[in-house]
C-alpha cells in the first residue's frame, strides 16, 4: 500500500537568519531610543537644576538685600533730610559740621563685639551693604576682613556684607521672633529712640534698652541685629568634592559663645561665581558729587533754594556703579551713598555634558565692552552655565532720599 507523505514546511536557516538579524535591528533601536531617551531627560533635568539654582540663588540675595539698612524706623541723622545741624564731636572728639553718626570708616563686619564702640556702631548703621573680592589666586589671609569666617573661598569671586534688623519685634507676642530677649541675652539687639528727650538715637547693645516710643513713656521696639555674609565657596558638602556652593554666615550665637559670625552653611550648589556693583548716588540736583564732607551739610526745609535741591544728598537713584576689591577698596563715602546692589551669579550644571564644550565668555560686571578683565571664560569644559542678573533697590536707603 502506498502511503503519500505531506512535505514539512517552516523556515530556512537562511530566513531564520535574516528574520533573527532583523529582530535585532529592531531591539537595537529600541535600546538606542530609550538611551536617547533618558539621556535627554537628564540633560533637561540636569539643566532645570541649573536655571532653578541660579534663581533661588538670586531670589535668596535679593530677598536679604531689599531689607538692608532697615533699622525699625530708624534714620541716621546725616540721611535724614528733615533735620538740620551744626553738630560738634564725633566719639573721636574731632569738629566736624553734620550729624555725630556720619560714617567714618568702613567696618570691619567681623570685628569681635568685645570692640565695639560707637564709632564703629555709628558705621555699621549708616552702611548698610559693603563686600571686597577674592583675587586669583586666592590670598592669605583670604580677605581685610573675616578671614576666619570666609573659607575655602572660589578664587575670583566676590563677598557681600549686608546688614539690617529683623522685622519682626522681639518678645511682643503675635510678632514675636521666637526670641525673647531677658537682661541676659547674649544676642546683639537695635532699639531706636522715638522721644526727643532721649539723650541717645539708638541702642545697638545685648543689654541697656531705655530708649522710649513716640509718647516717650512706653519704651521703644527692639529688634534683633542681622548681619550677613555672601560668599561662593569651593566645596558643597566635602573640602575638595570641587562643587562651588553659595554660602552664607550669619551673626548670632552659639552656646556660651559672645555675639559673632556663626560657621557658614551652604545655600545652593553649583553656583560659580558671584559678583556685586554698588549703585552709588552722590550726584544731588545741582550737580554736586557727595562724599562724606557733603553728608553733613545741612539740610533747611525753610530755605527755599535748599528745599528744591538739598545739594548734600542725591534722588535715591544710582548715578554710577562701582566694585569693591582688595586692590581698590570701596570707601565709606561710596557705600554710605549705595542705593542699589548689582548682583552677578554664575550657576553651572552637576555633571559635565559628553561632547559639550563651554566656549562662551560670561559678562560678570557693567563694563565688560571697556575692561575685558570683567569676562570670565571660556572654560572649554563639559559643564553647562548660565549668567543671571538682578538689581535691587536699597528701599530703606533710597526711599528717604526722594524729594517733593
């Protein structure tokens, strides 16, 4: 009997072959795309952490300096256009014409409190903002001033001072700041005189607040001292993980300590340079330029001529930009007429970027098209920038110095 066999049918080794190399084809692209994929995502995650950084670095400053020289109502006398006077004897027994709380000198802010006296009160009040630079290469001790608090500091970057008093009262309840000053409170405090009687204009002390209100029988608001210090530091977390951080020390105390600069703690990583103009308004309506003879000439509202243009202060508005550096240091007469702070931050990404190269020169000051030595860059490396800017008003300076 015959038996009829059905022919096997399938695949050829060679199908199987082209069929497989295909299947592979397809899987490869799926893995290069996913690759892609996330490689994109992190390179946009990576540059939203930048652009977010430099923001929150900018907004934190700007925040800090809108409320330097805020002294709880408070005007140093030589600001103060209301007043007029013909005032003998700063603390140094000098005759000067003007108000005795003209700044003399710069402070310096990291003067130990023990040494406080009150011409260097009388400086810390009427200059509200002050700073320097860190030179490349970075020198010893790292700056005129706070050489203990600025370390580690990113060579070629800036330091900013600024000063104010808390907003909120202290020991009054609702707007209490969660710090209530006794006679043994360590804390430095500001109370500012509102009675003409006072013998006083203000108290800047841990102790001694007998200064009244305007009834001149209740006593006056005191108010926590803040002084802080800005400056971009050359590791994050590590001495030598190399991540620049923007840092911040802050004036207070710890434990049995006397009132000083506290360590300072790190804000936001990845900022790499940091740099400051000071508006300077000392140009009154006359003409004339403002330094610290000027800032005590005074001030008649009586007098016609004087009450259109008070010829001892400016408009509240800036009428150049200056750097401060330890080569060219800012003088009392600049920063006591500063009504603007002129911010520069440069933030970079975490992680270098495969195949990208930083060939962009970054403008980290006004006058880059004249002082090439203003550019920093190119870094020709694999790590992404960006330059943020921003500009803000000194309010309680500038404010006072509006004229009708």
């Amino acid at each position: 009997m015959n038996t009829s066999h059905r022919r096997q049918h399938g695949f050829t080794l060679v199908e199987l072959m082209i069929s497989m190399t295909l299947g592979l084809l397809i899987i490869l692209a799926l893995i290069t795309m996913l690759i892609n994929v996330n490689r994109n995502n992190s390179e946009l995650s990576s540059t939203n952490r930048l652009i977010e950084n430099g923001r929150f670095a900018v907004q934190l400053m700007t925040t800090d300096v809108s409320h330097a020289g805020y002294w709880g109502g408070h005007i140093p006398q030589f600001d103060d256009l209301t007043r007029e006077y013909t005032v003998t004897g700063v603390a140094t027994g000098t005759s000067v014409v003007g108000p005795m709380d003209v700044p003399t000198a710069v402070p310096d802010p990291c003067l130990a409190y023990a040494s406080w006296n009150d011409v260097h009160k009388n400086n810390l009040i009427g200059i509200s903002v002050q700073g320097t630079d860190i030179p490349s290469p970075v020198p010893s001790p790292t700056s005129p001033y706070c050489a203990s608090v600025v370390t580690n500091p990113q060579p070629g970057t800036d330091v900013l001072v600024v000063r104010n008093v808390e907003p909120c009262l202290v020991g009054t309840g609702a707007e209490d700041c969660s710090d209530t000053r006794t006679a043994a409170s360590p804390h430095v405090y500001f109370q500012p005189s509102r009675c003409n009687t006072d013998t006083s204009t203000f108290v800047l002390s841990t102790s001694g607040f007998n200064l009244k209100a305007g009834d001149c029988t209740a006593a006056a608001p005191v108010r926590r001292f803040s002084s802080s210090i800005y400056y971009v530091r050359n590791y994050a977390s590590t001495v030598g993980d190399g991540i620049p951080t923007l840092v911040r020390a802050r004036f207070g105390v710890e434990g049995a300590n006397p009132p000083q600069f506290l360590s300072a703690q790190a804000l936001v990583e990845g900022v790499e340079n940091f740099k400051v103009e000071y508006g300077i308004d000392n140009v009154s309506d006359t003409g004339v330029t403002v330094g610290l003879a000027e800032l005590g000439t005074a001030v008649n509202w009586a007098s016609g001529n004087l009450l259109s243009t008070p010829t001892n202060r400016g408009n509240g508005l800036p009428d150049t930009y200056i750097s401060c550096s330890q080569a060219t240091p800012c003088t009392a007469a600049q920063l006591a007429n500063a009504t603007t702070v002129r911010l520069y931050v440069l933030a970079r990404s975490e992680k270098r970027t495969p195949g990208h190269s930083d060939t962009k020169k970054y403008c980290l000051a006004g006058t880059c098209s004249t002082v090439l030595a203003n550019y920093t860059g190119p870094f020709s490396d694999g790590y992404k920038r960006h330059l943020f800017t921003q500009t803000i008003r000194l309010t309680n300076v500038g404010s006072r110095r509006e004229t009708p």
